[in-house]
C-alpha cells in the first residue's frame, strides 16, 4: 500500500472562528462568504442541497464491522457514508476530515492522486459544519485511525452558519436550551441525555408490555381540571363554544378505561401545568400513568422499583447511580416511612391529621411555615413535611400515608380514617412519582369533588371540580386498582445525573428570546 502520513486529525481544525466567537459584523462577513460559495456552486450547474444520499452504513455500523482492523490496513471494503464535517485539516494534496453522524465519529482520507483536481478543489472549500456524502473504502491509517479512503465527497447540505467552537462550545445555558441544534452537534453530554431519556422510556414501554398492560392514548383537551392539584392552561373550542383545559393529569380518563374492562393501561403523555419553572420544573412535561385492576399501593409500589431499576440497567448499564456524591444502588429495596412520622421528626412534635387544628397551626408558626385560613390539619402537616425533611431524602424512598385532605382520589387506609393509602417517591429531595389504592366509591368520590370545588370557589387556582362523567363511570363499577404516575424528566435527570430539567427537555419552555 502507499506510504501514508500520520492522519489522526490533531485538534486543529480550519475555517473562521465560530458563530460564539464572532462579533456582529464577522458573523455576518462569514455567511456572506458561504453564501457566495453557495452561488458559484450553483452558477456551475451544481446543486448545494441535493435532494438524498443512499448509504450502505452508518458510521457506528462501519465502525462494529472494521473496528478491529490492525494499524496501516487498506483493504477493497467499498462504503459510502455520510455526516456533517466536525474537523478538517489540509496538508497540502492531502486533506483529514472527521465526519460524524448519529452513531459515531469516522476519518475521511482524501487524495487530490484519488479525487482528481476540481473535486479535490470543491472539498478544499468545504466548511466545518457541512454534510458531506462519501463514497471509498475503508482503511486505517499507520496510527491505527479507521478511515475511509475516499473515491468521492459530494456536498449534501451547505452551513451557511458557522458551527460553535469544539471546544469553548455553547458556554451560556439559555443559548443552550434555546439553540438545541447547536448544542447537540457540539455537545458530547446533550447527546447523552437523549439517549438515556430514549433509552429509559424505550424500556418502560418493554417492562409494562411484559407484564400485559396495553398502552393507550387519552385527549390531551379536557372539559374539567382533574388528576392533580395544578393550575392549567386554558383554551376555547370556537366550533363547540366552550372552555377546554390543557390535561395535567391523565389519571380519570386511564381510569375510565379500568371501569371499560381494560384491567392494565398505561400512558406516556405530554402534560402542562401553568406554573412557574425551575430546575425541576417545566409547563410541559412528561408523565407515564399506569392503572392495574385487582391490585392496590403495595402492587404499584413493586412495579416502580421495578420499572426504575430495570430502566437504570437498560440505559446505563449499571442500577448504581451517583447522588450528593454517594453511590446509590436502586436495586437495593427503597425503604417506607409516613409523612407524618417524618412532619413529626423534623418538628419534633407528634404530629396527626386528628390533632386540633390550632396546635398544628402553632406548629407551624414554630416553624415559620405559611399557613392559608382554609387548610386543614393535613395540608399543614404536608407543609412541614416539605419544610422540615423532603430535602434530606436522598435514596429512592415511599413516603406514604398522605392526609386524606390531599388525596383527593385516594382510597382511605384501611387502618387509619385520617390517612390515605398513597405514596409518593422521593429521591435527591425532589418528587419523582405519585401512586395509591384507587378511590373507586362513587358515593365517597363525589364528596372529596365537591371539597374540591369548594377550594377552588374559595381561591385556590389549583384544585379540581366535580366531574360528572367520571362520576358516572365510577357508578357503572370500577374494581379494585393501584395507579401510579412516575416523572419521566425527573427519573431521566437522575440517570443522568445532571440538577436541572432544562438538561432532558429537547426544548424547554424559555422566556422570549430578545433581540
């Protein structure tokens, strides 16, 4: 074979500093130069966007098939292949260009010997950023760099904009989130996120069809704010002439679908909650609801370890994740202990919703917790359970037995009238799913509706109202079921182990970008 030159591409790659390095003006002076490149292709009879590409491999697959070669191999494998040029480097007759697409990164060797002189001077023009077709064979260099020896490079799509520079990339967060584009084809670790977040919802889907739960879809426009206690959006169907809502919850419709005789259902559904964000919180977001008849919490319960755990294995590799710098393996069981055993710790007061409702409230001025006119004993005690101990929770937990007063749709424990059969998970002081024994007494349903109603004619923008249809659904029957919903954006921030929520949201609600 020929004498061939070290050709692992060093990181230095050509062209003008990037969009993030550029002032106005440069930036301008750049994408007028490409554009005018773009000109004199097409003044030639060329086509700057040609309409495909066929490949034989991706650059992963090409990668799985001669990965294995030995340094300074050249061998008659003909390849084409495509990706966007990340490096380029040009030693005169010869230029290095790395290429990457979805699956991987690979090296073009490029020739003028090879290409011949005016398609050797069309890829000396190619940018950083450009998608290039290419057609060779694979080779690897004397460092034992796979490439691809390559007989032609056709253009398949011009940058017009510069990429951001590999190395100072996207430094300001918001430019981030807002230009996701960007950030994914200059950020190792946003690619990642996606991937953990295709791969855990990927393995949800494959553990619940494993266990016989069929996966549905319910209307994402509801006549009645039900489900959860949140603000929602609101919008107006001109054709029908009524108020809908945004859903923020898909709990009464799955349920429905429980009274129908579907027995096990589940969702993966977009919701949208009218409230503020933060690092845990987006207005739209993504929820997987599940509802499995003849069982109750203690089933629901099991399916979260075990839907969490088996997506840990699926995406990661490994159920060991890292929190506050302590290695945490979720295999291993998540403890169970009551809100008001942790209200009453962190407090140290006995605390029960049956207390009197003046020695909770002095409980809480003790503690500087707010305190509305119309709580009651188990709103407060919740209050002082998140003021006092939610963000010590570090392992994956059950807090259970909620107050009846904030369970809305949950059953009444069968030991304890005060409390409900509910549970919530917590893990790095953050909520990461919400499940318990149906409230399935259509009688009993009506009434925690109408207290419902009642907080919401009162002032509180985030309770529900009486909702009639479900009501009647509940009256046809509804066996006896444990439901649980689990934050897929949550559960994905910490297999990933990133603090905000923005990181997992492929485009994350943002303030108007100014101008």
């Amino acid at each position: 074979m020929n004498e061939q030159p070290d050709t692992t591409a060093d990181p230095q790659s050509v062209g003008p500093p990037a969009d993030g390095q550029l002032s106005g003006s440069g930036l301008a002076a750049e994408k007028a130069r490409r554009l005018g490149l773009v000109d004199a292709m097409r003044d030639a009879g060329g086509n700057p966007y040609p309409y495909r590409f066929d490949r034989s491999h991706t650059l992963g697959e090409m990668r799985e098939t001669w990965g294995h070669l030995e340094p300074g191999i050249e061998t008659a494998d003909v390849v084409t292949v495509a990706g966007r040029i990340m490096l380029k480097r040009d030693s005169g007759k010869l230029v290095f260009t790395t290429i990457r697409d979805r699956s991987g990164d690979v090296q073009l060797f490029i020739s003028k010997a090879v290409v011949g002189d005016d398609e050797f001077s069309a890829i000396k023009d190619l940018d950083l950023g450009d998608w290039v077709g290419v057609a060779g064979t694979v080779m690897t260099t004397r460092k034992g760099e796979l490439s691809v020896k390559s007989d032609s490079v056709v253009l398949l799509s011009k940058a017009i904009r510069p990429m951001p520079d590999k190395w100072h990339g996207l430094n300001d967060t918001d430019t981030r989130f807002r230009q996701r584009y960007a950030d994914l084809i200059v950020n190792e670790n946003a690619r990642r996120n996606f991937e953990i977040r295709h791969e855990t919802v990927a393995s949800f889907r494959r553990t619940l069809a494993s266990k016989g739960f069929i996966e549905v879809e319910t209307p994402v426009l509801h006549p009645e704010v039900g489900g959860a206690h949140a603000r929602p959006f609101t919008t107006h169907h001109n054709t029908l002439d009524m108020e809908l809502y945004l859903r923020v919850a898909v709990e009464l419709y799955l349920k429905r679908l429980i009274v129908g005789g579907m027995e096990r259902v589940f969702e993966i559904a977009r919701t949208f909650r009218n409230e503020g964000t933060s690092t845990r919180h987006n207005p739209e977001f993504t929820m997987m609801e599940l509802y499995q008849a003849f069982g109750d919490w203690n089933e629901v319960m099991d399916i979260s370890e075990e839907l969490v755990t088996t997506a840990a294995r699926d995406a990661l590799g490994t159920t060991v994740v890292e929190i506050r710098g302590e290695q945490i393996d979720l295999a291993d069981p998540w403890p169970r202990k009551r809100m008001i055993d942790y209200a009453s710790e962190g407090t140290g007061v006995e605390l029960h919703p049956s207390m009197p409702i003046a020695d909770v409230r002095k409980v809480a001025a003790d503690h500087d917790v707010f305190v509305e006119d119309r709580w009651g004993a188990g709103k407060i005690i919740e209050e002082l359970f998140e003021k006092t101990s939610e963000s010590s929770i570090v392992r994956p937990t059950f807090v259970t037995g909620h107050p009846t007063e904030i369970s809305p749709l949950a059953r009444v424990d069968r030991n304890d009238p005060f409390l409900t059969e509910r549970f919530e998970i917590f893990v790095d002081g953050r909520e990461l799913g919400n499940g318990y024994s149906e409230l399935n007494d259509p009688v009993e349903q009506r009434a925690r509706f109408e207290d419902e109603q009642a907080a919401k004619e009162a002032g509180d923008a985030e309770a529900g109202s009486v909702d009639e249809d479900y009501i009647r659904a509940l009256e046809y029957g509804m066996p006896p079921t444990g439901g649980l919903g689990i934050g897929i954006d949550r559960l994905v921030m910490l297999l990933a182990g990133v603090d905000s929520i923005k990181e997992v949201i492929l485009f994350p609600t943002l303030r108007p970008e100014a101008h």
